[in-house]
C-alpha cells in the first residue's frame, strides 16, 4: 500500500517536472506592474514564467552580480566602470515619472508651478513657507496659503530618491556639493517616509508637505497638487505620458549615467526615470536555454507589450533605441563559440 | 531502576544541551557582529559613537544620532509605561471586584498579542494625528517656557517623531511590565500583608510599606525587562518616528533610532561600508541592551546585600 502511495508521489512529481523554463529577476519597484503583466500574458501564450521580485534597486544589483538571479532590473545605471567589473550589459526598457506632490489645503488638484532655482531652494530649507514672495511669483493667478514647508523624503534607499538627487544636483551645484546623489543621502531637512506609500502618507498627513513620488502613487483621492517643474528649455510641464516620451526620445546609449534626467526638449518631463535590466555578458552552457528565453521575452514584450506599458503610465523605449539593444544582446557570449543569440527581432 | 536512571540522565543532559545551544547562540550572534562590522570599525574606529553625521553619499557614518533617537524613546516609554503598569496591577488586585480580575487580565495580556507592525499602523494612521492636534500642543503650551527643558518642546508639530514614537512603545510594553508585576504582588506572602493591615495601614500603605520592598527585585525586573524590548523594537517605531538622520533635541521633530536605521536601509546598503555601519550599529544595540541586562542584575544584587531578603 505504502509502496503504491510514493510511486504515486514520485510520478507527480515528475509531471511536473515537465513544467515550463523558470527565469527569475528582481530589482526595482518601479517597473515591476510592467513586468508582472507582461510575464503574467507571456506565460499564458509561451508557457514560459518570468518571475520577477521587487526588492529594490541595490538588491537587484547585488544579487546578480552574485549570479543569484538570471537578470536584474535598477533605476540606477551602472558606470561602464561597474558594468566591466561585475562582467554585466545594461540596457533600458521603460521611462516613467518622478513626480513632485504637495498637500496644499484649498487648492487641491491645482498645480503649481516651481522653477529650479525655488525648489533646489526648498529642499535645502532656504525657502520655508509657501507664501514666499518667489513662489507666489511664478503662481500670479494662485493665492498660496501661509505654510511652512515641510519636506518628505524616502527613509529607505531607492532608486527614486536617485533620480530626484540626480536631478537636483544637476539644477544646482550647491545641492551637488551639499548633499549630493544617491539611492539614499543625507537630506538636511524633513521626514523620511517608508516607500512610496509611506511618502504618500506622510504628505497626505501633514498640510503644507511636499513629496517626491513615482507616478503610478498618485491618486486622485489623496488630492495632491502637482508641481509643474521648469525644464531646460524653459517650459513650465506637467508629468503626462507625453511629456515622459518627449524625455525618452533624448535617450542615448553614450550618456548612460545621465538617463534622461532634464533633457533638452521642449516638451520634455525633467525627472523621467529610466528603468535598466541587467544581464551577464557570458552565459555558462547551463543558463543557455534562460537566455534565449529572455531574449524572447523581451523581443515580445517590445513587439505586443506596449498597450500594457501606455496603460500602466508608462513609456516604453522608443523605436531607435530598440535597435540598439538588440545589438547589445548579440554580444552575449555562451560558453560554446558558436552558439549565439537565436533569432532576429524583426 | 534502571529505567530512572536514564530518564534522569537523559534529562540532565538534554538540560545541559539547552543551555549550552542557547549560549552558542548568543556567542555566535556576537561573533557574526563583530566579525561583519569590522570594515566600519577599522575605517571609523571610536569617532562612529560620538559623531552625528550619517552620509551615505559622503560615505561618513556616525551612530550619535540614532542611539540618541533609541534611549530617548526608550526612557519616554518608561516614563509612561511603569506608572501606568503600577497602577494597572495595583487596581486589578486591590480595589477590583475579585470576579472581573481574570478578565482585566486576559484584557492587559491581549495588547501583548497584538502584532508590532499592528502598533506602527495604528500610531502612523490614528494615534499620531491624535498626538500632534492634542497632546504635543497643550504639551508645548505648558513646558514650552521652562527655563532647561524648554527647547525640547519647541519646534514644528507634526505628530510625529521621537515624543510620539515613545508613547506607542510605553503603550506596547505596558503588558509585560503589568504581567511581571501581577506575579510579583501575588508572591508577596499573605501573611506579611495581614500583619500591617491588622496594625492599622490602608491598602496604599501595605502596598507602599511592605509589597513594593518585598517585591523590588521582581519589579526591577520587569522594568527591565520592558526596556529590553523597547530598546528592540523596530516596526512600530520605524512607522511614527519620522526616520530623519538629524540631530536635535527637540522631541517633536523627526528622528532615528537604531533599529529603525537598520530596517529602513539594510537592503539597500550598496556598497560594503554601508552595510558594515549598519551591522556595527546593531553591534551598539547588542551590547547596550546587554548592559541593560547586567546593570539591573547588578543594582539588585546591591539592594539586596543593603536590605535583606
């Protein structure tokens, strides 16, 4: 009886050993509802599973440069320094928003408007009070109410908190000099929130708070008014997908580590992240068939993914850039000399 | 007999493998500390303890700030929570009805149960809003002006922050303490209490006069043991502390304390001083609760030699 029982076992078992091609990857939070959706409908139509874990940038990175994982996405660009050091390629996939939110009684769901010079000024604790002069200035039809400011920041490392620093540092070498960049820094003023939504919270808490958050922490209920930034050239915007594509068509492959943080561009959204995924440059014979599965993935998610991106507030790489990455995977050396990427994207 | 003879020898040895695996255990715990913190303690050495600066971009950590943030908020919830305990246990047992004590127990107990990250939630969402529109401002209000201790309470008032995140913790260790307390009162023989109250004292007076000395080591314990676990305490205060690498003393503003540091920035330490500063500040925690422990076996061991059994 017992003996019927663990052939029974064994032979399940081992159907469902028969299951399909794992790849798994992990990283950023900020991509992760594009890649939960894109992997959810790959699986359905290939029967191949990405699994996709969103740890955080720094975990992302850690862990594939330890191998742990088959492919890691971050919203911080490694240097090419890094990238030979840990043998790994990089390439964008999506672009999205780092939006500014202020909890502003009485003008809820108005935006604002801020230039560089006043928000740089903000969030070093030179300007605290929304109802400074420089502010009212630049918002004539607006009459801003008498607040102090009070800053909300992230209390754990993220690779939000990096475009935002990135973006500050560039608009002032005072902020470079002062705090600098990174995932996380050290903010001279103001309330560290856990996460977005800790953020979010913390805004929605306190009147007169201003945040930084990723788009898709918007929502409409905690109404939130959105700051407008000033971009290089000069134009007051708001974070729209369009303004985000305008971003993303700066994008080039040369200037990595600057993304498209305050691109040139009329139209352009200045804080637009960009999200990475980081692959190793050689594959070991064991990892081959994930590999070629990757590739395929991601030749259909560029192919038939874009709705889920357009309606998850994304933007996906232009066209252009496609090429290049496509290029990029050719590279990929498999332990065998003449196995290569299989197959051409077009 | 025979049969007895093993029990008894297998129990003596189990026992003896208890405590040497628990001991193991605290060594070993130790020795990953240090061993993972030396690249922070080699690159800072001393200065890490008394320098504030905690720059993650600079790559210069100072512990200052966030073992500030932990024993301020631990005595803030001493403060609260041994008084209230005090009289939580006093009215259980002395002036409530005999019939509803077990209940008001298993009540006290039941805040024990509740989650840490349950506390966090409820002090982000309700009781922070609560402090910052009541409590910090009448506080404000009333000690703002004293000449030593005013400046504590100036500032900004968001609710948030050190004042509130001791309040929540005093609120999470008041069950312990209580429970510790209720044992210790219930030990105190009978006899001993009868003879003061038929000598004339009130209830508060047995209490002050013959319960309290009886019972100090007991009590001293519990608190002890409540500082323990607030000094530990991660979630709940990471949720209302406000998570600010600033120094100040005033107890409104945002803060850090050590655990809160650890959790809120461990898995995104990217770089290998980072992560070693973080794990020398859980060195700091470790060795402080551990003083915590051998003080207050130290302090007793003194009363006791002074006063007697």
């Amino acid at each position: 009886m017992l003996y019927k029982i663990l052939t029974c076992i064994v032979i399940l078992f081992s159907l469902n050993s028969h299951a399909s091609l794992l790849i798994t990857g992990a990283g950023a939070s900020f991509p992760a509802p594009v890649y939960s959706k894109w992997s959810e409908k790959y699986y359905l139509q290939h029967h191949i599973k990405i699994n996709y874990q969103a740890i955080g940038s720094g975990g992302g990175i850690k862990q594939i440069s330890l191998r742990t994982l088959d492919f890691a996405a971050t919203d911080k660009p490694l240097s090419a320094k890094e990238l030979e050091s840990f043998k790994l390629i990089q390439f964008p996939v999506l672009f999205g928003a780092v939006v500014l939110v202020a909890n502003l009684p009485g003008l809820t769901s108005q935006a604002i408007n801020l230039n560089n010079q006043i928000l740089k000024n903000i969030f070093l604790g030179k300007i605290q009070n929304w109802s400074d002069k420089k502010i009212q200035a630049l918002n004539p039809s607006i009459k801003l109410p008498t607040l102090p400011i009070t800053i909300v920041h992230r209390a754990d490392g993220s690779g939000t908190t990096y475009v935002f620093t990135k973006y500050l540092s560039q608009i002032s070498p005072e902020w470079a000099n002062r705090v600098g960049v990174g995932m996380s820094v050290k903010w001279p003023f103001g309330f560290g929130g856990k996460s977005n939504d800790g953020v979010a919270l913390y805004v929605k808490s306190i009147p007169g708070a201003i945040g930084y958050l990723e788009q898709n922490y918007v929502e409409k209920k905690n109404n939130f008014s959105l700051v407008r930034l000033q971009n290089k050239a000069g134009e007051f915007i708001l974070p729209t997908k369009s303004s985000v594509a305008a971003a993303a068509r700066q994008f080039n492959f040369k200037n990595i580590s600057a993304g498209v943080i305050n691109p040139p561009g009329r139209q352009a959204w200045p804080l637009t992240a960009t999200s990475y995924i980081l692959i190793p440059q050689a594959i070991p014979d064991t990892k081959h068939e994930i590999y070629q599965g990757l590739y395929q993935f991601f030749v259909w998610a560029f192919k038939y993914g874009q709705d889920d991106v357009s309606h998850l507030g994304f933007v996906m790489v232009p066209q252009k850039i496609q090429d290049e990455i496509w290029l990029r995977w050719k590279t990929i050396q498999f332990q065998q000399p003449k196995t290569r990427i299989l197959g051409n994207p077009r | 007999m025979k049969k007895v003879e093993i029990m008894n020898g297998m129990i003596k040895t189990l026992s003896r493998a208890s405590v040497l695996i628990v001991i193991a255990l605290f060594m070993g715990i130790f020795y990953f500390l240090i061993k993972n913190s030396q690249l922070s303690i080699h690159t800072f050495g001393l200065q890490f303890i008394h320098n504030q600066e905690w720059n993650p971009v600079l790559k210069i950590f100072g512990a200052l700030g966030a073992i500030k943030g932990t024993l301020i908020t631990s005595l803030i919830a001493l403060l609260i929570a041994v008084p209230t305990s005090f009289g939580i246990t006093m009215f259980i047992l002395k002036v409530a009805p005999h019939s509803i004590q077990k209940a008001l127990r298993i009540s006290i107990d039941l805040l024990a149960g509740i989650p840490s990250i349950i506390y966090g939630m409820w002090g982000l969402y309700v009781f922070s809003p609560f402090v910052g529109q009541y409590i910090q401002p009448w506080m404000m209000h009333f000690f703002g002006d004293l000449p030593w201790i005013g400046h504590c309470f100036a500032g900004e008032n968001y609710g948030m922050g050190l004042f509130t995140a001791g309040m929540v913790l005093g609120i999470m260790i008041i069950p312990f303490i209580t429970s510790i307390m209720h044992d210790i009162f219930e030990l105190v023989p009978n006899i001993l209490v009868e003879s003061v109250l038929s000598l004339g004292a009130t209830t508060w007076e047995s209490i002050w006069h013959v319960i309290i000395p009886y019972g100090r080591i007991g009590f001293a314990g519990g608190v002890m043991l409540g500082l323990g676990r607030a000094i530990g305490e991660t979630m709940a205060v990471s949720f209302v502390i406000g998570n600010a690498h600033t120094m100040t003393t005033a107890l409104f503003a945002p803060a850090n304390s050590m655990t809160s540091s650890i959790a809120n920035e461990f898995t995104e330490a990217t770089y290998e001083l980072y992560s070693s500063a973080l794990v020398e500040l859980g060195l700091i925690l470790f060795v402080i609760t551990a003083i915590v422990v051998f003080l207050s076996n130290f302090l007793l061991k003194l009363t006791k030699n002074q006063h007697g059994p």
